[in-house]
C-alpha cells in the first residue's frame, strides 16, 4: 500500500527519474484546465496529456469516461503510465481511472496544490463524486510515486494555501505541541520555498506513518478524521445556503469545536485549544452560525458518511497525539460545543 514519496523543488527531474525506473511504454498526464500549463512545462518526453474541466463538481462519471476512452484512444496497455498533475480533484479521479483500467496500470501524483500535497495525493484513497455524494465511488489504490514539491503554491490563491494548512494543523495535532507551535508561529504571508518543503514533509510524515499501520481505514486511519465530522457539516450547511466554504476553512472550523469537545469528554488543554482556536480565528475568520442553525448541523452530523448507526461519530483527543477514535457525541455535546465555538470565533 505504500506509496514512494520524494520531496523536492526540482520536480522534473525527479518525475523524469521516477519514470525511467518504471521503464513504462506509453506515458499518459493527466491535468485540468488550470495545470495543464504546469504538466506541459514538466518536458516528459513523448506524453499524451489528457485534460479534464476543474473543479470537484467534474470530479464525476463524465470526466472518468473521458479518461478512459483517451488512454484507450492513445493506445495504453497494462505497461502505459498515467502521471496526475493538479489538486485533489486529479489525483483522486486520475488514481481511480488508471486503478481500473485494464484492471490497473501504474500512476504518479504530482500534487500541484497544498491540499493536494498533504492530504489528498497520499494515502492511496481515489475515487469520485456520483448522484451528489461526495466521493461515493472509490478504491484504495497508493501512487507508484509522489512527487511532493511547494514551488507551485507561490501562485496558489491564499485561500486554497490556507484551506491545504488547515490539514496540516490537524496532522500536527495527531502528532505533537513542537510540530503545531512550529505552524502556528509560521508566517503566512510570505515563506521560504525550502522552509515551506520541510513543513510539508513533516506534515505528511504523520500521515503516512498513519497509513502505513491501517491502510484501509479501519481502526487508527480514522484518526485523520479529526475537524471533519463537524466541519463537513460545516461544508454541506455552506452549500445548501449557497454560500460554498472552502473544504480546509470547514475542517479548520471544524477543528476548533472538535477541541472544545475534546476538553469536554478528555480533558484536552485548554491553552492548545485557545491557541488553535486564535490562530483560526486570526486567519480563517468565523463560519457564522446562530443557535437557529443547530438542528440542521446535527442533522447534517448524524448522516456523515462515518457515522454507522445513526449518531454523531467524532475523533477527539485527550492531549496532541493522542487521538480517540468512534467516539459516539449526544447532541446536547455538541450543541454545547458549537455555543463554545461561536465564543471562540468573537460570533
Ligand atoms: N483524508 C484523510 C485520509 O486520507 O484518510
């Protein structure tokens, strides 16, 4: 299940490499309309590049038959290559298309965004969106290789960098307090390349040694769970007022109450969760909500793709790096949280 993850900047000539020892016949890029520029400037001799429209609403059957019917059209056999350059919307469709194609051919992430570098291209979960739920078709499928670089966050618009910095945060919960005061003292604004390279290999470092020991989610990989039960209600709550939120500023949200309720049932430190919870503050802004608006977000938590039997079904935990999974929340909890939050966040 593991995938070989290189960190470095000079990302074509480590791409070149990662293909020559692969040795494959035909290389096939995959790309969006906004990397395809990135994947041309790559020089992989002799490639066909496949483009799909961008966006995690073409993350969809449409776009996979299209992927499918390119590599059919281009020749590809089980000895082709399909390299996925762009966001967690290519990486996830692109992994799944090359997974199933004549049963599976090998595939490269080369993650162009940071929430693409530190969550979605690792970890060997692909898939896609189908009749309006969220990656509801999927496989486990791991890269060949993952070539994980920050050259390319210097153009990212700073929302999409700190949506992919709110997984970080919460890789550095899962780890410890030395590796979270590290980014919250980061300095947003303007990084050093290098500096930004070392805090992403540290981050995914926590993911992958999660992985490694439960691939397939079945115990500790829910620890990677942590800010998602309530922040996808966060998410979901945004989309159906039309008003979509950025998926890492929903988990960051998300991760300040899921704090709170680690104090409440674990008794997590309150000097952590005020410091997280003022960093997100300072740089997210809040998700308003008023107690008018708990009902729906309860609703919205209990029907959470984790939840098996009805509940709410939360990582928490009790210090950093110290995670408790399945743990089952009453809605009094987390109503109590959420008034808790709204203080936080000066709402
Ligand atoms: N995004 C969390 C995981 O890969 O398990």
């Amino acid at each position: 299940m593991n995938s070989n993850v290189i960190f470095s900047n000079d990302v074509p000539s480590r791409l070149l490499q990662a293909i020559n020892d692969l040795k494959p016949g035909r290389v096939f890029i995959l790309a969006d309309n906004n990397t395809a520029a990135i994947a041309r400037q790559l020089g992989i001799p002799s490639a066909s590049l496949i483009t799909i429209s961008d966006g995690d609403d073409h993350k969809n059957l449409d776009s996979l038959t299209h992927i499918w019917s390119e590599l059919q059209a281009g020749g590809a056999t089980r000895h082709s290559l399909l390299v996925c350059v762009g966001g967690g919307m290519v990486t996830d469709i692109g992994g799944f298309a090359a997974d199933t194609f004549k049963r599976g051919i090998p595939f490269i992430n080369v993650p162009t965004s940071l929430l693409g570098a530190v969550d979605a291209a690792v970890g060997g979960k692909t898939g896609f969106n189908f009749h309006n739920l969220k990656n509801e078709i999927g496989a486990f499928a791991p890269a060949h290789t993952v070539i994980i670089s920050s050259c390319f966050l210097t153009s990212l618009p700073h929302t999409e960098f700190l949506s992919g910095f709110a997984e970080m945060i919460k890789h550095a919960l899962l780890s410890g307090e030395p590796q979270l005061s590290e980014l919250l003292n980061a300095n947003l604004a303007s990084f050093d390349p290098e500096h930004m390279l070392q805090l992403i290999r540290a981050s995914v470092t926590v993911k992958q040694q999660i992985v490694s020991q439960d691939p397939t989610e079945t115990g500790l990989r829910k620890a990677l769970n942590l800010g998602h039960t309530v922040g996808h209600a966060f998410e979901s709550f945004a989309l159906s007022r039309g008003k979509p939120v950025p998926h890492g500023y929903a988990v960051a949200w998300g991760l300040v109450t899921e704090l709170v309720l680690s104090h409440m049932r674990f008794g997590f430190p309150t000097t952590i969760l005020h410091q997280v919870a003022d960093f997100i503050s300072h740089n997210y802004g809040p998700f308003l909500i008023t107690c008018d608006d708990y009902d729906s977000l309860l609703q919205l938590m209990t029907h959470d793709k984790k939840s098996l039997y009805g509940e709410i079904n939360c990582t928490l935990l009790s210090q950093c790096g110290q995670p408790h999974t399945d743990v089952t929340l009453s809605p009094d909890e987390v109503s109590a949280a959420l008034d808790i939050y709204r203080d936080l966040l000066h709402i």
